[in-house]
C-alpha cells in the first residue's frame, strides 16, 4: 500500500508538471488561486462623487500628456545625436 501511495504522488506531481509546462505558469496561477481562493483583492474603487470623477480624470489625462511629452523629448534628443554623429 506504500507504495502505491509513493507512486500516486509521484504521478500527481508529473501531472502538475505536465500542466505547467503545457499551458504556461500564468494560466495555472490563475487556476491554482481560483482553486485556492487566493489573491482576492478589492479593485480600486472610482470616485464617488461626479467633482471627483472629473478630478480623477483631469489627472489621469494630465499624466498621459507628460508622458507623451517626455517621450517626444527623448525622440527629439536621440534624432539630434543621430544627426550631430553624421556630420562630418
């Protein structure tokens, strides 16, 4: 009977093995946490209020406007680097 206990384990943890390798880690943490009924977080909840969804929104869109510009800028630097190592 032991040994059909070892050898049990032994399939189960090639099945598990199987499982991973073949669907990939992030689909069986997935499913291992659903089975688990870990990693339950509450989601961020929006604002209340209509004055601070429109505060939360203007600050959303001004964090995407400076991250455009940042990216603009270092576009900007690497063409004038580009240019200034062509000059002869």
């Amino acid at each position: 009977m032991d040994t059909f206990l070892e050898a049990l384990k032994w399939i189960g943890i090639a099945l598990a093995a199987g499982f991973v390798g073949y669907f990939g880690r992030y689909p069986a943490k997935i499913l291992i946490n659903k089975i688990s009924g870990t990693g339950k977080t509450n989601p961020e909840k929006p604002p209340e209020s209509d004055k601070e969804r429109r505060q939360f929104e203007l600050e959303k869109s001004r964090l995407k406007i400076d991250k455009k510009a940042a990216k603009q800028a270092a576009k900007t630097a690497k063409k004038a680097g580009k240019n200034e190592s062509d000059a002869p």
